[in-house]
C-alpha cells in the first residue's frame, strides 16, 4: 500500500517539477507540509440516545495566492494522508485553473449512511461550530465532496451566519440555488473536462468526430462528460459504473436515455436504449456487450475517461491500455508506476489538476457572486468556463513542449511557477 500512498506520490510529483524548473527551495519547503492542521472532536448524541464521539479535520494547506478552498468529506475511512494529499493538489489546481485560492480539504471520519438526518444535520452544525473560527469568506472556504452535498453546505451556512451574526453565504460554495448557489454547478466539472479534451484535441489535430471514447464511472462527472463529448460529435461506445456497464462499438445513440434508464433501474448494466425503449431485447439490435468496469479500461478505443475511482490504472493494466489519450476525470487514477509505463507507450494523459478543475473554477464564480452580490446565468458561467479551462490547457500544453516534459509535470510546473511569483 505504501507506494500508493497518495501523500507521497503528490510530494513526488511536487519535487520532481520543482527541481526541473529550479523552484525556490523555500517554496518547495513551505508546500512540502499544511501551514495548518486541525482536528477536532466531535461528540453527539444519536436519535435513540447514544452517544458518538466523531473525529474532524480541516486541512489548511497553502495561502499564498488566497483563502483556503476545498471540498469536506464525511466517510469512514477519511485519514489524514489522503486529506493531507487533496488539500495539497488544491493548491496546485487553483493556480492551474488561475483563481485567487490556497488549497485545503476536510473532513468528518463518519459513515453518513449510517445517520438519520437529524443526526447529520446536528453532527454538520457541531464541526461548523468547531471550525468557525478557521474559516469565512476571505479565510477558508469548504465546499461539498464525498458524500456531502447542497443541503449540508447550506446547513454550514446557517450555522455560521449565527455565529458571526450575519448571513455570509460566501462561507461554502456547493450551495443550493436559493442559498446562493450557483447555476452550472452541477455540470461544471464535466464540462470542464469536455472543453480540457476538445482543446486539446485541437493541439493535437484531432477531430473529436474521428474519435471513439470509454467513460468509467457514470456519476455527476461522467454521465455529464459523456453528454457534453456526444453533443461534440465523440462517439461514445462504452459507460460503466461500479456495477458493470455496456459497450456498443458502433456507438451509444443517446447518453441522456441511458441516464434516464439508470435513474429508473439504479445501474447501468442492461441499458440498451433503441429511442425511448431501454430493453436488454436491444442488445442483439445494438451488437452490443455487457463489461465490467474493470475490462472497459482496455478497450480498443481512442480515449479513456476513467472518471470515478482513484488508482484503477495500475501497473497490472498500464500495459494492457489500448487508447491513445487518457482523461483523468477522476482524482489520482492513475498509479505512479502506471503513469511510467503510459510514458513509455506515448500514451496522453490529460492529468486530473488540469481535467476536473471545471469544479473548482466554479466554485470561485459563485464565490464571487456572492462576494459582491451578483447573479450570472448559465450561459455567462460557461462562458467564463469554457475561458478558464482553455486557457489552462495552453498553458499547460506550452509549458510541457517548453521543456519537454509530460503533462502531468507541465501541469505542476505551471502551478508552482504562479506559486513562485507571489
């Protein structure tokens, strides 16, 4: 477990960008650990009376270009390398995307699942409490991650607007429209990764309309990606989610019936659409074939979306990757010695800092809108979207041919170049 260990491969990562690009050793020191790290305890007592004593963290990783930002997750294995990695890869994908935020991320070692919404809510309010003095608009601003969501980020807005004695919607972003949520939100990272892929596409003279596309994963970010890459002309031939999936190599005609299909059965497998039919009868019709979400990662095709689980591309199936591009929609799904046998067979990959930092450039929108008392409409979010992740994509793409290095690394690069310059 140790080589996977995700604090370790982003320090490594960190290290070997830095010294390609002669960072200030001071720099590379002050992001080699948290400027903060802060736990708290948090006893409640359940509905029938119980007591449980939860224990939070909050993760305040870099300052130096703004407030701290990143997502709280509320999962029984949260520990305190993974949060200590995610608050770290904050920092590097807000400088990436270029929005005025520090990286930092949290959480509650807790099974939501577990807990009627009472007790979520009392647990929620509790860790707001213990948190109120670490964070606010212009110091620390949380948003929703694993297993958290608009109703829980809104309840962190309740209770700290009672705290600090006025409404301060700006505390979270994630929230729900009529709390001063944003509009786009909810498609912002697959769309951002959509418009990461067709840039650089563009890069690489490619036509998305020649291009055939395997997307792991058919959550918020995939079934959305998968949608937006269809409306561009992709063929998508493959979706899966942890249940299984299905692969139609002439091509999925309709991705928001197949969304549809799933809401209605609750997975994917078996989702044959012909029109508004979703029938298994289909599949003779379709030529297609029920995969797992493991063998859909080695399917002869042009791009592979892993965009749910970390570490899915490893070393036993590096080898075995038959697409030429790889879009990392997902955080960390690619091991560190997968990442080297992907280099060796000049496989692209579009690295998850720059792929899925759609959500974070959002997440600063509705920062902003709230921080000075705005409302812009969808099309002005994608608008600005759209901007924010090609822009990101030549920066990144000019650094990696500037010094002949893989993207992943120009990503890095970049990142601690706008670190160094504050």
């Amino acid at each position: 477990m140790k080589h996977n260990n995700p604090w370790l491969k982003v320090q490594s990562q960190l290290q070997k960008a830095g010294q390609l690009l002669g960072t200030d050793r001071l720099l590379l020191a002050e992001l080699s650990e948290p400027e903060r790290t802060i736990q708290v305890s948090l006893p409640f007592s359940k509905d029938d009376g119980s007591i449980v004593v939860a224990q939070g963290y909050r993760i305040q990783h870099n300052s130096k270009r703004g407030p701290y930002k990143g997502g709280l997750r509320f999962h029984p294995e949260v520990d305190i390398d993974e949060v200590k990695a995610l608050a770290l890869l904050m920092t590097i994908k807000n400088a990436i995307i270029d929005v005025p935020f520090g990286g930092g991320k949290g959480g509650i070692t807790i099974d939501p699942k577990k807990l009627s919404e009472n007790e979520l809510e009392k647990l929620t309010r509790l860790f707001t409490h213990r948190l109120s003095n670490v964070i606010g608009p212009e110091v620390d601003v949380p948003a929703p991650d694993v297993n958290t969501n608009p109703k829980i980020m809104a309840w962190i807005v309740d209770e700290y607007s009672k705290i600090v004695g006025k409404e301060t919607p700006a505390v979270v972003t994630g929230k729900p429209l009529d709390k001063g949520g944003s509009l786009g939100r909810t498609e912002a990272t697959g769309l951002g990764g959509s418009y990461a892929l067709l840039e650089m596409l563009k890069k690489l003279n490619k036509d998305p309309k020649d291009m055939t596309v395997a997307v792991q994963g058919f959550g918020n970010v995939g079934r959305f990606i998968a949608s937006f890459l269809q409306e561009a002309g992709a063929k998508i031939v493959a979706v899966a989610d942890s249940k299984g999936g299905i692969y139609i190599p002439s091509g999925i005609p309709d991705i928001e019936t197949i969304q549809k299909c799933k809401q209605d059965k609750g997975f994917l497998a078996g989702c044959y659409c012909v029109g508004s039919s979703c029938d298994i009868k289909n599949k003779e019709k379709l030529k297609g074939k029920d995969i797992s979400a493991d063998d859909m990662l080695t399917l002869p095709v042009d791009i592979l979306i892993p965009s749910a689980l970390g570490n899915v591309i490893t070393e036993n199936n590096a080898a075995d990757i038959k697409a030429s591009i790889i879009l990392e929609m997902a955080n960390a799904p690619t091991t560190a010695k997968a990442d080297e046998i992907l280099a060796k067979k000049q496989i692209t990959v579009i690295p998850d800092v720059l792929a899925n930092s759609g959500g974070v450039a959002v997440s600063y929108f509705e920062w902003y809108q709230n921080m000075h008392d705005e409302k812009w409409s969808k099309e002005e979010v994608f608008e600005k979207l759209h901007k924010k992740m090609t822009d990101a994509v030549n920066n990144v793409y000019t650094m990696s041919k500037n010094h002949t290095v893989d993207l992943r690394t120009g990503a890095y690069m970049l990142a601690l170049e706008r670190l160094q310059s504050r």
